[in-house]
C-alpha cells in the first residue's frame, strides 16, 4: 500500500482527535489543523513534500506560535517574513478570553518559534536549503489551557487523557515517517525524543534529541542556536 498523503493524514488526525474529551483543570482545547488549517496545509504544501533526512518534532503549539499561525513553533514575524506564509486564520468554536486566536495579526512572539525559525534561517539562508534536509512538525497539534489561560502541555495530563491521546498522536507520527522516510527524527526536547522512541519502535529510522528552546529553560537562554547546532553535529549531522 503506497504511503498515505499528507492531507489525508491531516484529515485522519482531526478526525481521531475530534472526540477525545478532556477535564479539569484544562477548560479550553484548541485545534489549529481546524481553524488554521489553511496555513498549516500551505506549510506542508510548499515545504514538507517527498522524502527528509531529517524530522524535527516539537510537543505542542505554543499559544502565540502555531496556535496562532497554524505553522508548528509559528511565530508570526518568521512565518510570514521568511516561510512566506500568511492568510485567514479562524477561531476554535470554543475560544478562551485570555487566549484569543488573532491568527496573523497576533502581535506576541513566541520565543521558542523565534528560536527555531531564526536558528534556521542563519544557519541556512533560505528556507528552501532548510526543507531540502529538515522539515518540522508537532508531536500533538492541540492546545491544552486552564481558564486563566495558562498552559497544559501534555505530559501533565492524567493517565486516562494522555492514553488514548498519546495512541493517536503515535499513530500520526508513524504515517509521517513512512511517507517523508526520514533518517533521523529529533525531539526537540525530551518529550519529543520519548514519544518518537515509543511511537517508532520496530521502523527504520533513528532517534535523537535536542535542547527545547523553551525560555522557560535557563540553559536555553544561554545561546539555544549555538547549543544545538553542536548537539546535531554530535549525533554526526553536519550542518552548512
């Protein structure tokens, strides 16, 4: 059976997650592969076409990343000024007040999207010479927020929630590297490297991680770009 489309994964993965309910203290889940789902398919679209060398996978969306934008670690500046990505943006059907959804009007950035995308653009210039080797996705594409609006990431979340959630996210995650047939996958924090080492058991394809560039992390803001181009060179992939 040939690999599965992009696009119908994306349909596959809302479809899965659609049902899934969740308690307190989380009170607002977001699903920007529904409201963004415009600008999440022109990422994929112009950029995550045929095969990879490398996967890097995030957690979650960041409130004022792809959240916002639909683009995994999307902060707005780096989305629209070097991915070249911008459009109408929708809103969940169930929006929190203290999180409201402004899609590219958003005016917060998001540091760890920052750091990502910026990490990316100077080590390689373009975005083509990027996506030439990498490509970046979410391990799981909802947002988990109390009603103050603060953040839930999913590991905080109970046993009976995270299973069945953790078994579809899996899921998805295995139709991604049996379609882009990637060497590598690399967490992006631990998180990340522990759900793909889970989710990837038995396939082809070799696991590693990097510092999350999460400002939240003190070793990250002592130069997260320079950190992580030596972790990647430690694992042997060499960059520009």
């Amino acid at each position: 059976m040939p690999p599965m489309s992009a696009r119908s994964s994306t349909d596959r993965l809302i479809d899965a997650l659609r049902p899934l309910r969740f308690g307190p203290p989380v009170t607002h889940v977001y699903d920007p592969l529904e409201y963004a789902r415009a600008a999440f398919d022109e990422y994929v679209d112009r950029y995550g076409r045929g095969t990879r060398e490398i996967l890097l996978l995030g957690m979650n969306p960041g409130p004022f990343g792809m959240a916002q934008t639909g683009v995994p670690f999307g902060e707005v500046h780096h989305v629209r000024t070097w991915l070249g990505i911008e459009g109408e943006v929708g809103r969940p059907s169930e929006e929190n007040p203290n999180r409201p959804i402004q899609g590219f009007a958003c005016h917060r950035s998001e540091v760890s999207g920052a750091r990502v995308w910026g990490w990316a653009k100077e080590t390689f210039g373009t975005p083509e010479r990027f996506f030439a080797r990498f490509f970046v996705i979410n391990y799981c594409p909802l947002v988990f927020m109390e009603a103050s609006g603060r953040n839930v990431t999913p590991d905080k979340l109970p046993r009976a929630e995270r299973e069945p959630l953790f078994a579809v996210c899996d899921e998805a995650l295995r139709e991604t590297v049996e379609r882009m047939r990637p060497r590598w996958v690399i967490g992006i924090g631990g998180f990340a490297e522990d759900r793909a080492r889970e989710a990837l058991a038995g396939l082809e394809v070799k696991v590693g991680r990097i510092l999350h560039p999460s400002p939240a992390s003190p070793k990250a803001n002592q130069g997260w770009a320079g950190i992580v181009t030596r972790e990647l060179a430690e694992l042997g992939i060499e960059l520009p």
